[in-house]
C-alpha cells in the first residue's frame, strides 16, 4: 500500500511513498523527493520530519540509489529510521523540478538542504 503525504506551506504538494530506504523499491521516472524521519514516533507516529529535499530524472538510476544509500548510513543512527516520499513529476526537466525541490526546502529548511 503506498501512502500519501503533503508538504509545502504555501502550495501543498502531494508526495507518494513512506517506506523506510532499506524496503523502498526504485520506480523509474522523474521526481521530486523527501528523506524523512520520525520525531517523536510514540506520541506523533504518523507526523514525519524532511532532512532532505532532492530530484532527479529517474528514481531507478544507480546514482540515485548510491545518495540515499549515503543518506541512511549517515543518518539512521542519529534520527532512526530514513522514510522516502516521492512526487512524480513526467515529463519535468531538471529546472521544473528544482523550482519544487528549491521551494520546498526555504519553507522547511532541512539539515541536508543546508
């Protein structure tokens, strides 16, 4: 079952996904997408915090693979598990999807963004 969320505080966007990294199966296409984490899992298990918005032109590609597999080992000791949403975007060109990617992260200002 794939889950759905929203980010974006001005313009909702409308994200796919939420397996953690380790489970997440690679789709092909081009996308916006989020590496998040759970906060506080026992008193707010549904609501997820963003470390990191990117994009690429296809989710299946090794590279891509090799910066979320970065991601989860630098990050899944600190903040537990890493949890992927994606926004397909077909069609995008790279500067469609970093105008979402760029205006998500002003609004949020993950750590990975930095």
């Amino acid at each position: 079952m794939v889950k759905a969320v929203t980010f974006g505080k001005r313009e909702r966007v409308r994200f796919l996904g939420g397996a953690t990294i380790a489970d997440w199966k690679p789709i092909e296409g081009a996308a916006v997408y989020a590496l998040t984490y759970k906060q506080d899992p026992l008193n707010r298990p549904r609501a997820h915090t963003v470390v990191y918005f990117g994009e690429t032109a296809d989710l299946a590609l090794p590279e891509m693979q090799n910066e979320l597999s970065r991601w989860w080992h630098e990050n899944s000791g600190a903040k537990g598990e890493l949890f992927f949403f994606y926004h397909p975007m077909p069609g995008s060109n790279r500067y469609e999807r970093n105008l979402v990617k760029e205006k998500l992260a002003a609004e949020y200002q993950p750590d990975g963004n930095d």
